[in-house]
C-alpha cells in the first residue's frame, strides 16, 4: 500500500547553545545548521527509510524547490508538492548540552493549502492506504473528511496541540499519535484518563521510557534503547513514520514498535531533524547489535 502524508515541509535553522537563554538575554551560539525538517516531511523521510511508499502532498515557497528535490532524493513521490508564491516554512531550533530543544515555527506556505490541492492528491490514492496528517498544515480536519470519504485509513499526529483541531480528529483518525504532554492534553479536553480516550488507536511516545500503542481494548509497550542524546529534534517524527511504515506493510504492532523506537534512538544520537533519520540498514544492524 501508500501512504499519503500531506504534510508540512520547513527550512530548518538549527543553533547549538550551552544552555537556553533567560528571558532578555542574548547568547552566542556554539555551532549552526541548516536542513530540511518540518513535522510532515520528517515522517515522510522516516517512512521512506524504512521502507514504504510515500508520497507527500504539500507546499514550499520560491526559496524551498531544494527541499523538494530532497524529499525526491529520499524515495518520496512529489508529484502533489507545489512550488508556489508563499515563503517556505521555517523552523528556528535551540539545542542545549543535554540534547533538549526549543523551537518557533513560522508556518508559511504549510497553511496555503487548498482544498483543491488536497482533492487532487487523495484522488490519486486507493482505498486502503493511508493518509497521515499533522497540525502544521491548515484543513487537516477536511482532509481527514475527504480520505475517510475515499477510503482511506487516517493517521492522525496531534501536533503542535491544539485542542479545537484534536477534538474534530477524534472520530476520523484510525491512529492518533502524540508524546505525553499531548496525550495529557488530549485526555484533558476530553475529560477522561489517557487510556480511555475515544480513539481506534492511540500511540503515545514517552521519550527515554520508550511508547504504548493502545488499540482494541489491549496496550503494548516497548521500552526506549539507551543512547548517548545529541540532539532530540524530530524524535517522535522518525518514530512515527517508521511504526507507520510497518503496520502499512502488516508487521505485528509490537514488531513495528520496536523497530520504531530504534529508529528514533539512533535519530537522537545525530544533530539535526530530517537530516538525521536513520536508513532501514542501520536500524536493522542496530536492532541486531542489541540482540
């Protein structure tokens, strides 16, 4: 099968810092980056690398046609990617010592999608595919809408949270995924513990504690790998998009968790977000390392 990720697409800016500055203050940098990240492209790049069919629907600026070859470069269909006259999106990114971040998002041509645009890339898809999304592109619920409509399983990443959009995704999503403080949020507005939330499914990462994928009635778990963390920008993406790509391929959830999560810990060990997902190879060799 395929999946269809219409997704966000940013300019990463990525600073290396001591430490995070106070309110006021100015510090100077220790090292500096520039690469391809955004939520959508990131689970987009992930689930290329472990093996699925992608294509990614979504919107760059003038300044953003490399981030379009880079997505092509990886495995990604690009065939519903335009180029159009609003700015690429952009992200600006601290890291301090310990690997923990911050980030501001400029959204830019990530909220320029038309309805037209997203009917175009769903038509192209089969029933039975998925159709992942994301809050960082606009008409996420009428995209949810129209896949349900054509067919499609929806995976839905409740992220940045936003309780009005995560309460219209409730009944559309077959796979909601979130980190913990989302799925703390996410059972807040709903008004329920976690594992009681109204969802087929629900994937909660859990950072250093690995991630549990509850679905009909039942929670699997699996723990995180130790690592040494470089950097945890884009993390939850690569696990995501790898856990994605295995139940896309009918792996067992447990299976797919597992590999999920050595995906993302080989993904921390690396500065960067998109730039630092790991290949099927590696994870493989990595999974196999670690008996």
């Amino acid at each position: 099968m395929t999946i269809l990720n219409i997704g966000s697409i940013n300019i990463d800016h990525a600073y290396r810092v001591a430490r995070h500055p106070a309110p006021g203050e100015t510090i100077l940098d220790k090292g500096y980056l520039r690469g391809l990240g955004g939520k959508g492209a990131n689970m987009s790049l992930a689930a290329c690398a472990a093996g699925a069919v992608v294509r990614h629907a979504g919107a760059v600026g003038p300044d953003g046609a490399w981030c379009r070859d880079q997505l092509a470069a990886a495995g990604c269909d690009v065939t519903d990617l335009k180029i159009g006259d609003v700015e690429t999106g952009h992200g600006l990114i601290m890291v301090d010592d310990a690997g923990e971040n911050v980030i501001v998002v400029h959204s830019g041509a990530n909220q320029a999608l038309t309805m037209a645009d997203l009917n175009a890339a769903i038509a192209r898809a089969a029933p039975g595919d998925w159709l992942l999304l994301q809050n960082e592109t606009n008409l996420v619920s009428a995209a949810a809408q129209a896949g349900r409509a054509a067919g499609l399983k929806i995976a839905y990443a409740a992220a940045p949270f936003d309780a009005g959009a995560a309460n219209e995704m409730l009944d559309l999503a077959d796979l909601v995924a979130v980190n913990e403080v989302e799925a703390e949020q996410l059972a807040a507005q709903a008004g329920c513990p976690i594992a009681e939330l109204p969802v087929r499914a629900l994937l909660v990462t859990l950072g250093e504690r690995g991630a549990v994928y509850r679905a009909d009635g039942a929670a699997i778990t699996t723990p995180a790998f130790p690592v040494t963390t470089v950097d945890t920008t884009g993390a939850g993406d690569t696990f995501l998009g790898f856990f994605l790509a295995g139940l896309d391929r009918g792996d067992a959830p447990a299976a797919a968790l597992q590999r999920a999560a050595a995906a993302a810990a080989l993904q921390v060990t690396r500065p960067g977000a998109g730039d630092a997902i790991p290949s099927a190879a590696e994870v493989a060799d990595f999974l196999s390392s670690r008996g």
